[in-house]
C-alpha cells in the first residue's frame, strides 16, 4: 500500500491500473477499503486510485480543516502529488458532498463526476445522523470498541442484512486510533445546515446519480431533486441496495460505472425509474 506526504502528514491510498485516472472518495466513517470490491473490476480499464481521507483509515490527521472547502484543498493536494491534471471523480455519501465542492472549485480538473449515495442537504439525511449528541454517541462507540454498536451503525442503519460481514466491521474496529474518532466528530459538522444546490447548479459536468432504494441514511428521493438541479445529469437506482451500492451490489455497481464513463452520451437522463442495468 502506498504513501505520499502531505504537508508533515501521511496519506494511504491504493492503486490499480493504468488507463484514464478514477479518483474514488469513501463515506464517513469508511476508508480507501470500502473500495476493494470495485477496484479491481474498474483495473483493466482505469487508473483506479482510492484514497483515506485526513485521519481516516491508515492515513494521519493534517492542517486541513474538516469543511467541505477544506476537504476539497486536501483533495486537490493529493491529486497534485500524483501529477493528475484531470481525472473522473467518484465520491460516496459524505465523499460525495466533498466531490462536488472539488467540481465546483476546480472544474477544469474534473472530466466525469460519480455521485453515490449523497445527501446534498440535512434535511434528506436519516435521523441518526442529525441528533445533538451523535458526535459524544460515535466518539465513545470507537473509543470502547463496542462492536454491537458499531454492528448497528454500519449495518441497521446502512445495509441490508444479507450483505452483513462482521469482518467489515472489526476492520473498523482494528483501525480505530484518536486521529479517527476525531474525524468522524469532526466530519459530521460537514453536513449540519447544509443545502448544496447552489453548487450543483454549477456544475456543467456529466454527472452519475447512484442510490440504493432501501437507503436509510439518505432519502433516495433526493435522486430526483439533484437530477433537477444538475445541468447534464444521469440517474440509477439500484434494486434491493441501501447505502452502500458499492459494497451491497458491487457487480452491478462496477457496470454502471463503467458504462457511464465509457459512453459518449446516454440515451436517457430524465427517467424516473430505475435504468435496465439496475433491474438485476
């Protein structure tokens, strides 16, 4: 697994193949790992390259502030380490609000935008997310490593339970440090009072809506609206997948993607319903 430095801080990413750059942008509470089901499907065609956020995962906290401006300088950062003058940018949920204000700062660099599972703003967010005592609730669930509590949030909040794996969650577990109860306090304030239409409205890019329709933690009716407000928007709603269509349907996540970023034009961007690749 790779490191660059930024600043007197080191950031874990990992990186498949060689073709058109792909830089993917993992949720809250997640890492570069809720990738790894996609990474190596997305190979053979692209540059693949799925990075930790600032105190998330294997990477250290820095002097970015956790805003979504801030975010979006580490982002532009990183992919400045790596020489990426343009690339297609996916980002899930919380990476996802981050995604978006990267297109909108630096527009130039973004070629084909991935918007999954993402609330773009508080109100279409499940409860859980928005109660005062929610950063005090995930600070001391990490600190004490009580796994039936991380079981609930990962996984009664988030998935469906045939796609439970225990596995997923100790990895989360394992990989608790100070440095990442901190970001996930601190992150959560990313997402308080938040409207981002004003930014969709500014982005000209081809962009990908993916929702899972069982989503708890993000209404997936606020598909819709962002399809509204975008200028050259495509929508898909996945079957029987709440909010980690990465990680729930992976197989048919990938082509999706991929047929997204392949095609020149699709024919339909304004159907309500769920495209044909999501009926399986």
């Amino acid at each position: 697994m790779p490191y660059i430095t930024l600043g007197d801080a080191e950031v874990a990413y990992e990186e498949r193949g060689k073709g058109e750059p792909l830089i993917l942008v993992h949720g809250w509470s997640s890492s570069r790992k809720q990738w790894l089901l996609n990474l190596k499907a997305l190979a053979p065609r692209y540059r693949a390259i799925a990075v930790d956020l600032p105190g998330f995962g294997e990477s250290e906290e820095n002097d970015y502030p956790y805003t979504r401006d801030g975010m979006a300088s580490f982002l532009d950062a990183f992919a400045g380490a790596l020489h990426l003058s343009s690339f297609h940018l996916l980002g899930h949920s919380l990476g996802g609000c981050i995604s978006i204000r990267y297109t909108v700062l630096h527009p130039g660099k973004v070629r084909k935008l991935v918007l999954v599972s993402t609330p773009t703003r508080t109100a279409s967010m499940g409860v859980h997310a928005l109660l005062p005592g929610a950063q005090c609730f995930i600070s001391h669930t990490y600190r004490f490593r009580n796994e039936d509590m991380l079981k609930w949030m990962f996984y009664r909040g988030l998935y469906q339970p045939e796609y439970q794996d225990l596995d997923f969650v100790r990895a989360n577990v394992k990989a608790n440090t100070l440095a990442t109860r901190r970001a996930l306090s601190e992150s959560t304030r990313l997402v308080r009072r938040m409207d981002l239409a004003d930014d969709l409205r500014r982005i000209e890019q081809p962009t990908l809506i993916v929702f899972g329709d069982k989503d708890k933690s993000v209404n997936p009716r606020e598909a819709l609206r962002q399809r509204s407000i975008l200028a050259n928007p495509y929508m898909t709603i996945l079957t029987a997948c709440a909010h980690c269509p990465p990680y729930e349907r992976p197989e048919l996540f990938n082509t999706v993607v991929m047929d997204f970023l392949e095609a020149e034009g699709l024919e339909d961007n304004t159907s309500d319903t769920p495209s044909p690749n999501a009926e399986g």
